[in-house]
C-alpha cells in the first residue's frame, strides 16, 4: 500500500491527516510511525480498568491522556466519543459514562483496526 493509500484509508475512517500532518512538518513516514506507536498505548485499558473499579481520578487521568494523544494524532472519530467522557469524568462523576463506553469501545476498535491496516 503506497503512503497516499494509507492516508486515504485513515482519512475514511476519521483521521483528520491534513493538519495533523502539518504537525509533523509534512513527514508522513514520522506520522505513521507514531500512529504504529498508539497500538501500544495502554490508556485505553486504563481507562477501561478505572471505570469498571469505579475510580474516577484514575479515569479521567486515562481519558485525558488519551484524549490529547487522539487530538496530537489527529483520531478525529475516536476524540468526538472521548470528549464528553473527559468533561464528566473531570466533574468527578461517573454519571453518563457508561452510556458512552460501548460507542467509546466501538470507534477505538475502528482506529486500531485502521491502523493496522496502514501497517500491512
């Protein structure tokens, strides 16, 4: 897969590339090779672990990481999911998480997914 191909497909699926890669002085290689880091990152279990334990500082810690990682990343459709998450967990409350958890679960299943497919 060419690295045009690869930015389509992330861009098919939610990935904002054209500023982000702005971010990254135009180096798309270096973009992907970050992209290949987040199947890595462990915010999401984190965050998982912490909502199921009911610990909130711990789980907005999580969600906000991964919310800056997602935005530095340009993860578009798994940040639209993480922000009201975020916001409610950043009151200290845990009312409305859940509601957001299985989507939340959805769209970062469709990210890794995309990104392995970039990886191929």
């Amino acid at each position: 897969m060419t690295t045009e191909e690869k930015l389509q497909v992330l861009e098919q699926n939610g990935f904002e590339t054209k500023h982000t890669l702005e971010r990254f002085m135009g180096k798309t290689e270096i973009y992907l090779r970050f992209l290949g880091k987040f199947l890595a990152d462990e915010n999401m279990d984190g965050l998982r672990q912490a909502v199921t334990y009911r610990q909130v500082k711990n789980a907005f810690s999580y969600a906000h990481t991964l919310k800056g990682v997602a935005a530095n990343l340009g993860i578009e459709v798994l940040l639209e999911k993480l922000l009201p998450v975020v916001e409610i967990l950043r009151g200290g409350s845990f009312d409305g998480v859940e509601q957001w958890m299985p989507e939340l679960e959805q769209r970062y299943e469709q990210v890794i997914q995309s990104i392995k497919q970039c990886e191929e």
